[in-house]
C-alpha cells in the first residue's frame, strides 16, 4: 500500500515556529478505532456520523493488503512493545526505536520531522515526550501519547509496505477498488457538512440486527467499506475513549445493521511500520498520520 503525499500550507509552517506546538491535536483518529483494536487511534473516538443519509447505494469493494504473518523475531518485539506500553516504561519503549525512524504523513516526511535531531528525538516529538523544537522532555500537552502507542501494540493485523525491503506497518490497510463508485456513493450518502467514518471489513462478515445479537444475521458482506453510524460503547465528550466492541454499519441496501469491531478496521487510519536492521533486530521506524 502506498500513501499519497499531502500539500504543505502557510498555517502549518507557522504553527510549527511554535515549540509548544502540538502537531497530534485534532489529527489522531486512531485511538477509538481498533478494536481491541487498535483502538489505532490511533487515535482515537470514533464520532456518530448521524446525518448521514439511511438510502441504499452501490456496494464498495476493497482491496485489502496482503497480511504479513510474524516471525518469531517479529513476535517478540511485538511483545516487548506492548509490555513496554502497558507499564509505561519510557527506557524499554526508547530501545525500541530504529535508528533511522522517520515521521511521515500520507507517505511524505512531516515538516514537524527535524531531520538536524536524532531518530529519538522525533519519535519522542511525534508522541508527546517531548515539546517541538527542543531538547528535553515533558512540557506536551496531553502528552505523552500512550494510548496511541496502546492502540498501535494491541492490534494485530499487518502488511508489509514494500514490494521490496522489509518495511512491515499496522494496521492492515485497503485501497478502494473502484474510486469513481466510491465517489457517486459519498455524494448520495454524506451531507455537505457531515462526512461519514468509513470501515472496511476484513472477510465475510455477518451483521447482526443488534450489537452482539446471536439470531440470525441481517445481512452479510465480503471485503467491503461501510460507514459507520455509532458504536457500543459509545464516545462520550469528556472521557477518555474505550475501544468500540461494535459498529453500527450503514448497508449497500440502506438499511442498518451491527458487526463486531474486530472485524473491522477504518478506511483511513494512522500507521506505525517496523523493519528488521542490519543487526537483525526488529525496530520501529515510521509513523505515518494522515493528513
């Protein structure tokens, strides 16, 4: 899967004159999404796209990225980044970073990357560790960052981001197969001022007529984006985001219905890459936000 580059803009180059600037305010979707997953927001709360419009509209087929199974190397650095996570152990986590880790958005290298610091130092940079612009950490606002790091560690679907190399990055992605359908679907469904949180799902999925109902499905769908309604349990303004552990989904026939949040993971998500170096030893090296 590839990410296409963003476009700079005037505000962005001012904002970032500031040292407390926070580049992840307002941009890390992840965290509410993946499930257990991936919360990745990464994150993270999912917002209720309610005005979007009940009506039936064509299918919209996905193509989703081979799936990268772990070796037993890639495992047990997955392990040691959770761990390291879950007891917010800054010394384990740091020793995690590659050397040649780089902050990118949609495929291209952030302006907040400072490319006159150290890998660290923009890892600590790009999750709240440390202040833009300077040399010692704390001073973040919200920061540091762990439940995106949290979201990133619990999911477990990944890719590899090359044809060559080995560059692996999660979560799984997927690319639209026919943008024009996609394009006629939006405009029936979206409002001028309410886009709708799109899903794809992962295989065949069976949608239930309520969250975690066992009768029989209402439907059921292959590889395939939805929009998403709501969720259970739902976001609430002023509290810390819990990972959804269903979807509300709007169908191709315009009716609703409700699918697990594992199976499924958003259209457009933030992503963390690792790669194994010369020393053969799996590091992260990427962190790609999306514009």
């Amino acid at each position: 899967m590839k990410f296409t580059a963003r476009s700079e803009s005037d505000e962005t180059e001012r904002a970032v004159e500031s040292q407390n600037f926070n580049p992840r305010s307002g941009l890390v979707h992840f965290v509410a999404i993946i499930l257990s997953l991936v919360t990745v927001a990464f994150g993270f709360g999912l917002q209720a796209s309610a005005a979007v419009k009940k009506v039936p509209y064509p299918e919209v087929k996905v193509e989703i990225a081979e799936i990268y199974k772990p070796d037993a190397a890639f495992e047990a650095m997955l392990k040691s980044f959770a761990g390291a996570v879950a007891k917010k152990d800054t010394q384990a986590l740091f020793a995690l970073v590659g050397p040649t880790f780089v902050w990118t958005v949609e495929g291209a290298l952030t302006d907040w990357l400072d490319l006159g610091r150290n890998a660290l130092h923009n890892f600590k940079v790009a999750f709240g560790f440390r202040a833009l612009g300077v040399d010692v950490d704390g001073a973040v606002e919200n920061g540091p960052f762990w439940d995106a790091l949290a979201a990133f560690a619990q999911d477990n679907t990944y890719y590899k981001a090359t044809d060559s190399g080995n560059r692996i990055c999660g979560p799984i992605g997927a690319i639209i197969a026919d943008e024009d359908v996609f394009e006629r679907v939006r405009n029936k469904i979206e409002t001028a001022n309410d886009q709708a949180d799109w899903y794809f799902t992962l295989g065949d999925t069976s949608v239930a007529k309520a969250p975690g109902d066992r009768g029989a499905p209402v439907a059921k769908v292959g590889k395939v984006a939805l929009p998403v309604l709501s969720t259970v349990p739902a976001a609430q303004e002023g509290k810390p985001a819990s990972p959804p552990m269903f979807l509300e989904v709007l169908l191709p026939s315009g009716k609703t219905g409700w699918i697990p949040a594992s199976a499924a993971r958003p259209l457009v998500a933030e992503r963390l890459c690792y790669a194994n170096t010369a020393a053969g030893e799996w590091k992260i090296v990427a962190y790609d936000q999306y514009e």
